[in-house]
C-alpha cells in the first residue's frame, strides 16, 4: 500500500502551513475561498483521506453506534435492525452491525473491533454461548472503558448496564392460556432457545400457565435446531399425543406446521399452533399462525434511545431494564374460544 | 466524556518514557517482564484504550472488511453474509456491515464511514435507487482513494472493479423453460426488483425463453413490492388467466401461492410457482416450492476471496466479473413434465 498522505505532505506540496490545510479541509471561515479550494483540490490529487479515526480522537465522538446481533437469519433481529437504522438516522447516527454467529469468541472478537474503531455505543445482544457459560468479562471490559453499553433482547442481569427485553414470561403464559381457553389441554412447548435467558423465560411461563390452569397438566418440552426439527418434532410426535404446539420463534412454528401436515395432522383441528415474532410469513402462511407479537422494530428503537441517552448523560446511575410488552395476534392456526 | 488517556499520560504517571510505556503495551523484548506489568496494570486503571485507528494509520491495516447491504429482511443477502462471514473469518478478517435500506443517500453515508473507520476493503450490493440513477460518484472515490471494492449481485458495468453476479439471466430463462415443457402457456413475471441490474437480466431471460418457444406468447409482467403484493397480484388475477407464475425472490413466491389460494386457485393444478433463492422456507412450504437456487453462501465468499486478493495486489488490472451459476430445484409447487 503506498504511504498515506498527510496534512503535512498537502502542506509541503502547496507550500503553506500545516494550520493552513488543516483549516481549508474544516471549511474554517479565516480562509479564502480560492484557498479552500486549491487545499481540496490537492487533498484529492494526492488521495487525502481525512481520517475520521484520527478525527475522532480529538473530537472523541464518530457519530456511529456498533452493534452485535447473535443470527442474521433470524428474521426478529432484522427488524430490531430495521427499527435500530430509523431511530439512529433520525438523530444523525450510523449504524455499524457484527454478527457473532452464537459463538462467544465472535462476541468478543466483535466488542474489540467495535471498540478500536472508535463507535460512540454498543448495543448487543448476547450469543447463547455467553448465555450459557456467563462469562462476561469482555462485556465488563467495555463498561470499564466507559463505552454506554445497553444489552437487547438477550440479556445479563450481572452486567451492570441498561437492557430493553420483552415481557417473554407473559408472552408464553398469555399464549398457553389461550390455548387451553381453547380446549388443548396436551400442549408441548418446542424451543429453538435453549440456554438462552429469553427461552428460559418463555418456557417459565408455559409451565406457569399450565400449573395454574390445572397442576395435573404435565409439560412437555421439544429442543430442536431448525435444521433438525423436522426429525426431532417428528419423532416427538411419533410417542406424544399432542394438541398444542408453542415454538419460540416464526420459523419454527412454520416448519413444525409442515411436519405436523407431513404427519397427518390438521392445523388446528388435530393441533394449534402458536409461534413469536408475527412476521410477514405468520400473516402469509396458510393457514396464518396465530404468534406472540414481539415489537421487534420498537425495541430496536429504544435500544438506541438509550444508548443515545447514556452517550449525552455518563454519570453513573443504577441500571435500567424496560421492558416492552407482547401482544397475542390471533389468526387461524388456531381454534377459537 | 473525561479526557482519553494517552501513552504521554501513562509515562508521566509512571515516570517512564513514552518509548518505554509504548514498547511495553505492544510486549517487546527490549522491556521486562515487572515494567510491562506495572504499564499494563496502569493503562488499565487509566482507562487507556489502545486506539487501533491509531494504530491502523501506522499498520495501514485493520484487518476488517466493510460490507453494504441494501436489504436486511431479504433472506439472500442474509445467506450471503454468511458465506462472508465464514470466509472473513478463516481468513482472520472481521466484518462490518451497513444497511444502505436502498437508499443511494445512506449508500453514500455508508462508505464514508467505512472509509472514515479505515476498512481494509469494501463490498456492496447497490441499492435499487442508485441502479436506477446510476449515480456512481461515491463509488468511483472510493476506487479513487485505493481501497480494493468488490460489487455483489447488483454491480454497476460502469465502474472499474471487480464483481461477482449470478447468472440470473439464464436462472429465469430455465425456469420459464421449465414451465413452458410442463404445459405452461400463460406464464406471468412478479418482479420486487424493478430497476435493479438483477431484475432486469431476470426479466429478459423470462422473455426470451417465452418467444424461442413460441413468439406468439405474450410475456405479462406485475411490478409490485412485498407490502402490495396481495393487492396487485389479486387485481392481476382478476384481469389475467395465468396458469404458470415467477417470482423474482422466495417470500415473493410464497406470497404469491397465499394469494392464488385466496382467490381460489390450486398450486400447482390451476398455477405452477417458481421463485428464486431457496431457503428453508421454499423447502417447508407447503406445497414446497420449486426454486432457482442462488447459491448466496457461495456468492458470499467469492467477494471476500476477490477482497482479499485485491488487499494484497493493488496493481491495477481490468474489472473481472464472476458468474455463478444458478440451479433449478424442482419442488411440488410445479407440475411434473
């Protein structure tokens, strides 16, 4: 790579101060136009890039928010993205997205680069891996630094920074009690989340649904990977008897629905189905999968308020957890009441 | 935000030189084990941050690849940054991602930044808005400053760097083929891809399958996009006798098969479906739909693999294009030859 071009080497070139060049390049009011533009001029012949590194360490701010999400291809963090893009651009930030894959050495790979290059924020949410061995230290490493941290989605409550999760807990119950208002009473749970704090909490309040409908009703759990699911559901399905279904994520409840058919099951007159997020596929499907709605777009939102709030306010203060609320969107993988 | 800490900080909180202090973070041999310690228990507690910008400007490199996606709900480009992520990472590169939302503006915002943070080098897919005006500015400067760019599926002919593209022409002139040997005769183009490179070669492979059959076929096409498709696809209906339909990518396609059923037409009997990408949800819809595979995975590494080539042969060559061809994966969603 040939050797950079620096303020200096344009100053030596036209042969004027440092100061000079330094100040036509800010479009500084001392200089003439006619300099301003022989500077530029320069800068560009001789492939000048101005640094924003080099300029955020004397501004100390980039205007760029980094962010980690664990799975691309989960269409929930694509629309936190999505909600993310609008509210950062509404207030004139950038957005640098990392995907940690669900691997914690990606993670931490991630947060160092993040951090190198300088973003204001960062905003994460955790692989399943961290999830499970809690191992938090280069999280803390970042808060140590005094980069505004705030977690989504998946979070960790001995991490002393802001969160924005949904009520997954509720979700869950408030998508078993449907079910049973229904007439299921055989209702299994399959989780694409194991480990993960959001799949513990939803599998907590399918169990508390039941227990509090009917504390003979015993739960049944499924943990599958979408790559495996046809088999593991199948399998299952093969030794239970089944008349609900609830899985932890869009995809999932798509394909169990498949393996239900597969299976000569109808959907919902042998078993309902309900699935979380409420995508454009639940609507689309057929039938249309009643889901647990996540606010996926306005929890990206709020992610970035806070993060943008902590950024402008960094004294310390106890951390905060909002917590957004789901809603039940009926359609017709469902029986009615 | 407190003042950063510099090296100069450390050495006079040390009362140490600023050589040693640096010597010492980056672990030469030159400085005990006791001093390295002492500076690096220091650097800590003074919240130092080693600022790879800092030190990418000496190295000149960050061993990081931006990449510019336009669409982050497109299940393609998430399969693309897979296979990219794969190859970044065996190759010992991280990468970032920006969301350009197919928005030349924020296209525009995105490689600034990308350039401001010193990526090693840059691959993008255009938006369909800088397609449409073939606005290249912001492109040809970043070939202007020297940093190695690679163009994915949607590439620009008129910029001088490298590319890699699937064969959609070909991809689309098989699938109507497909459907023409199947009995198909009134075959209709759903197209969310108006003005971009990839609609259009799809476009014309339909419309020359169509007339080397018979030139009496009258291609039909319907311009839509995923939050009208219900609509437009309806109306078409209404108004078209079609008994054979394709749609420029997955969802599309699926979309598309929930609207025939609605207005109560059978896939395949009434209308075979053909889509393009083949996910998981092609292969667990029912019925499973027949696809044009795109190999996104594949396309994915190729443009790290050029990426990297170019990082480390700047030497100027002529632009190579890389096509990958597509594959038809015939499903139920089509009738049987």
């Amino acid at each position: 790579m040939a050797t950079k071009t620096t303020l200096k080497g344009i100053a030596e070139h036209l042969n004027l101060s440092i100061s000079t060049v330094s100040k036509a390049l800010a479009d500084s009011q001392e200089i003439s136009d006619s300099t301003k533009l022989l500077v530029k001029t320069a800068a560009r012949q001789l492939k000048y890039r101005p640094n924003a590194m080099a300029r955020g360490l004397k501004s100390s701010r980039t205007n760029t928010l980094g962010v980690v999400i664990p799975n691309i291809m989960h269409n929930f963090f694509a629309k936190v993205i999505v909600g993310m893009e609008e509210e950062a651009t509404k207030n004139g930030y950038s957005l640098v997205t990392c995907i940690s894959n669900e691997s914690l050495e990606k993670e931490k790979q991630s947060l160092h680069m993040l951090s190198d290059v300088s973003v204001d924020a960062i905003i994460i949410s955790l692989t399943s891996e961290t999830q499970e061995t809690n191992e938090i230290e280069h999280l803390k490493d970042i808060l140590h630094y005094d980069i505004p941290l705030v977690m989504f989605d998946r979070a960790n409550s001995d991490l002393a920074c802001d969160s924005v999760v949904i009520n997954d807990y509720k979700g869950a119950y408030d998508a078993t009690a449907y079910l049973l208002k229904t007439g299921c009473r055989n209702i299994a749970f399959l989780s694409t989340l194991n480990n993960t704090s959001v799949g513990n909490k939803r599998l907590s309040g399918y169990q508390a649904a039941l227990s509090d409908y009917d504390n003979t009703l015993v739960p049944k759990v499924v943990y599958t990977k979408l790559t495996s699911l046809e088999n593991d559901l199948g399998t299952f399905i093969d030794n239970n008897n089944i008349d609900g279904l609830i899985t932890t994520d869009e995809s999932s409840a798509i394909y169990s629905m498949n393996t239900l058919r597969i299976k000569g099951k109808q959907v919902p007159e042998d078993v309902s189905v309900i699935g979380f997020t409420d995508g454009n596929l639940a609507r689309n499907y057929f039938p249309s999968v009643t889901t647990v709605k996540q606010q996926a777009e306005i929890m990206g939102k709020k992610a970035v308020q806070i993060a943008l709030k902590n950024l402008n306010n960094k004294e310390q203060h106890e951390p905060v957890q909002e917590v957004i609320e789901t809603e039940l969107v009926i359609r017709n993988s469902t029986k009615t009441i």
